[in-house]
C-alpha cells in the first residue's frame, strides 16, 4: 500500500520507537492517529510531526474494551483507518515465578490481546474500501525464549503466528499485515532505558536504531514485507537453527551471551 494520502492509527505513538515511527510515517505523508495514555507527551508529538491533521486519542490499552473504543474514537475523529501499527508494549525482565499474576495477565493484555482485537476491528472497514495494512511491531525475542523473559517472548512469538496467519487468510484481499522485529535498539525506548541502567547487549547480539525501525515499518507497508528483522547482526540463521535444531539453537543463544543480559536485570529488579 502506498501511504501518501493514508490514514494511520499508531499506537504506543510517544514511546521510543513509537515517535520515530510517527516522525517517518508522518514524512511519508500518513495522516495519523496518535495513541498511548500520556497524552501531554502525545500531544507535543502531535504538534511536531510534518503535515496537517494528525490527532491525538488516549487509552489505556489494559482495559478490556479499550481496542474497539480507540478503533471507533480513532475513526470517528480522523476518519477511517487504513493503516494500523500496533507498536504499544511493555516488558516484564524477571524469574517466571516471582512475578505476580497480575504482571502476567497485563502484559498479555498489552502485548497481544490488544493487537489482536485491534486488528480485529479495523479489518471489515479496511475490506469494505478495499484497501489496509496492519503492522505488529513483535521483537527478536519473538523468535527465541530468552531467559526471564517468558510473557515477552511469549507474546511477541505470539504475534508472528498472528502475522502468518492473517497473511494466509486474507492472501487474496488487497489489505496487507507486516511484523517487524527489532532487536536491541539504541537510542530511545525499553533498550535505552536498559542502557541507562547499566545492562548492554554485546557485539555478537548486535544492536539496532529507532530510525532502521521506523524506516522498516514504512517499507513493510509499501513492498508488503512478512517479516523484517531490524538488527546489525544476522539472527535469522539463529532462529532457523533453533526451529530445526532446539537443543543446538538454545546453546548459541546461551553462548552469545543474550541469557545473561536478562538474567542480570531479572536479578538487579528482584534484590
Ligand atoms: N526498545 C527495544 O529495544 C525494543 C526491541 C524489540 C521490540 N520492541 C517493541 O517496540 C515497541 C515499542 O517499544 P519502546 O522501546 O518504544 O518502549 P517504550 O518507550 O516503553 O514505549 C512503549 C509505549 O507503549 C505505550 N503503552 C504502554 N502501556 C500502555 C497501555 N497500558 N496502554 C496504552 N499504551 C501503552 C506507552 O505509551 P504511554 O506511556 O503514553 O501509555 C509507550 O508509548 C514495544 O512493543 C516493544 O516490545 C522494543
């Protein structure tokens, strides 16, 4: 889809990645929908972004109903939505069963079921005029079960099926569904604030920036793209092997290093 002229629903839109994504979708001339729960960060966003007729719409993407609310608020203030990025989402670094339940059930919540009821809703529109993209921004770790990161890992594996199988259902519609997954990215977001705590990816894991991924959402859209990987090393010959060979596939992740890094910060945030 080309997206000159498209209208956009960006969700997690004042986060890291979430404003490099508006700044380059909005460039790319999307008429956005700009979407979290702070809306003075959304709002100065909003205000900064090239073009005309970007808006704000705040929700808290936890609550039950809030995907079909934002989908009719989002529509009824800006009009209808030909492009979906589900990029809102929270990670919960710590040993499995030290977690309360509760972190568990609202990081799915966050992470997946929101994207899936989003994308839900915003399908028959997309149908009825012929023409939709929706993006679901997952990770590297959706490819791997990293240590201490099982709801993350989970949720984001779980939307590369989603993206399979939207793809497959909807082959021979002229509506689209793209995931992108950034490895550790620098600069802004959940990575940065890992930095700035003193935990480091290293130089076999590699590392991306929030501009290769906003510039990866913007291409997924255009040339249709299943998956894109945003990292400077190459991880899909390591999420072959661990698909082909598990047990040899765990020892290279435990090998680069990537276990530790969770491990460490699980640590840190539970002493
Ligand atoms: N940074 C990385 O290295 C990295 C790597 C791989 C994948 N990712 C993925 O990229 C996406 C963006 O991450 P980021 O690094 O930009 O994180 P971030 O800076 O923490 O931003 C997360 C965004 O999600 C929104 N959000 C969180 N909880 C929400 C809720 N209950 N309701 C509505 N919005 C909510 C926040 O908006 P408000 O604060 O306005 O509510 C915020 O804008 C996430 O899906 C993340 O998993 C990030």
């Amino acid at each position: 889809m080309e997206l000159e002229g498209t209208t956009g629903l960006l969700t997690g839109a004042a986060g890291g990645l979430g404003s490099a994504m508006a700044r380059r979708l909005a460039g790319d001339g999307v008429r956005l929908v700009l979407s979290g729960r702070n809306e003075a960060a959304l709002g100065e966003l909003c205000e900064s972004l090239p073009g005309e007729g970007h808006a704000v719409v705040t929700t808290d993407l936890g609550e039950r109903d809030a995907a079909k609310l934002l989908i009719a608020e989002a529509e009824a203030t800006a009009g209808p939505i030909d492009l979906l990025v589900n990029n809102a989402g929270i990670e919960t670094a710590g040993t499995y069963h030290r977690l309360e339940a509760s972190d568990i059930e609202r990081i799915v919540d966050i992470n997946l079921l929101a994207p899936m009821l989003l994308t839900h809703a915003v399908i028959p529109g997309m149908l009825d005029r012929g023409r939709g993209h929706v993006v679901q921004i997952s990770s590297a770790a959706g490819f791997s079960g990293l240590a201490c990161n099982e709801p993350y890992a989970a949720t984001k594996g779980a939307l590369l099926r989603l993206t399979e199988a939207l793809r497959a259902t909807y082959a021979d519609q002229p509506i689209g569904f793209s995931a992108v997954c950034p490895g550790f990215t620098k600069g802004d977001g959940m990575y940065g604030r890992m930095e700035e705590e003193g935990h480091h990816s290293n130089v076999i894991l590699g590392t991306t920036t929030v501009q290769e991924v906003a510039d990866a959402v913007s291409r997924s859209v255009t040339d249709d793209l299943a998956v894109t990987i945003c990292n400077n090393r190459p991880l899909r010959p390591i999420a072959a092997i661990s698909v082909l060979a598990p047990g040899l596939g765990a020892r290279m992740l435990e090998t680069s290093g990537a276990n530790a890094v969770f491990r460490r910060i699980a640590a840190e945030r539970e002493s």
